[in-house]
C-alpha cells in the first residue's frame, strides 16, 4: 500500500472514531425530570422533546385553548416555547371516571402543529351533555410538545456536567370555558435535571394513564 494510501486511510479510521464516539456520548444522557409531573423529557430513539400534559376533568366545555407563550430553563439554558415551534394535541373523554383514569375512549377535538391548525372540533356541542338529568365529567387532555435539536441536548448536557441541575417550566394559555374566557391561565413548576429515569411511571397517579400509554409504551 502507498504511503499516501496509508495516510489517508488512517485519518478516515480516526474520523469515523471521532463521529462513532460522539454519537455514543450523546445516546448515553437519556435526561428526565424530577420531581415534577408537569414536564416531561421524552427520549425516543432518534429525537428527544419535552411534553407537557395539561388536564382539566369536571361538567364543563372547554371550546377553546389558545398557547400564548412559555418556556423552560434548564440551569442557565433557557429554551423558549413559541406557537410556531410546538406543536399542540387536545383529546376528550367524555363520561369519565371521577379518578380520570381511563387509557383509552379518547378522541381528538384539536390539532396544532408549529402554528397551523390541522382539526379543531372543540367548540362542537358535546353528547353526553344533552342528556337530561345525568351529570358527566368531560376528561380533556391536552399534549404541549417542544422537539429538542442536537444544540439543545448539547447545552442540556453541558448544564447538567456543570451540576445547574435546578429548572423551572413557565407557560401561559387562555381557555374558553362554558362560552365563557378564562384568560390568564398557566402553569409554573421548578423541578431538577436527572440522568437516568427519575420518576417510575409505576407511581403516577391514575389520571396519567393515558399519558402513559400514549407516550410511555
């Protein structure tokens, strides 16, 4: 073999090491959160994204949510939640268990994609309501999601090596309830970055059923 060939066939060996070993760095971190249950870091095998699940469970319609904005600090990383870069799932059960703990029986009344509203069914009279003289609970379910890029995980990592493990999730949304606006609605919540499994979904409470099965299978 010519020198030359030698040469360039060693460095192509020490490129593909570097690359084969930066992509073992990054799959090891499979981060979650502790000691919250309204944020979640979903890790799938190709992409990792936050999920935040907002649920309201009593007599009323929900005919509207609109995000209005948010976001997350992961130690000194702030990540931002803007409508044109998340994407927004609502689903309804209706005659539900007072607990909410039903995994199945849903159906999607809205969808909303990096801004473009896919399905809006929401303010569509509900059935079981028109039935006289029998109280149902509606369970609404509604899915925030926020997909993390390579920087992203990169910074969560370097936050995390750094020991700023301390996070807080802030977000703001209005509802339109029983033809009625609800503005001003939101969720402030601080928990700690965790590398590994931090909460065993064993122990959540039977209203994350759902969740469970549409996220955790």
């Amino acid at each position: 073999m010519k020198r030359t060939n030698i040469i360039s066939f060693v460095f192509l060996t020490l490129f593909l090491l570097i690359i084969i070993t930066n992509c073992a760095n990054t799959r090891k971190n499979n981060f979650s959160f502790n000691n919250t249950l309204s944020i979640f870091m979903i890790n799938n095998e190709d992409e990792s994204f936050f999920c935040i699940p907002v649920q309201y469970t009593g007599d009323y319609h929900i005919g509207k949510f609109e995000f209005n904005n948010g976001s997350v600090l992961i130690g000194d990383y702030e990540i931002q939640l803007n409508r044109n870069d998340i994407n927004i799932y609502i689903y309804l059960k209706e005659a539900a268990d007072e607990d909410g703990s039903a995994d199945s029986g849903f159906i999607q009344i809205y969808s909303e994609e990096k801004g473009n509203i896919l399905l809006s069914i929401m303010d569509e009279p509900l059935i079981a309501a028109s039935e006289e003289n029998n109280v149902k609970l509606n369970h609404y379910y509604i899915f925030i999601e926020k997909f993390l890029n390579e920087d992203d995980m990169k910074k969560i990592n370097n936050e995390y090596k750094k020991g700023n493990i301390y996070s807080c999730l802030n977000i703001e949304y209005d509802l339109v309830m029983d033809n009625e606006e609800q503005n001003g609605n939101g969720i402030l919540d601080d928990f700690e970055l965790y590398n590994g499994i931090a909460i065993d979904p064993v122990w959540f409470p039977p209203n994350f059923n759902f969740f469970k099965a549409k996220y955790l299978k």
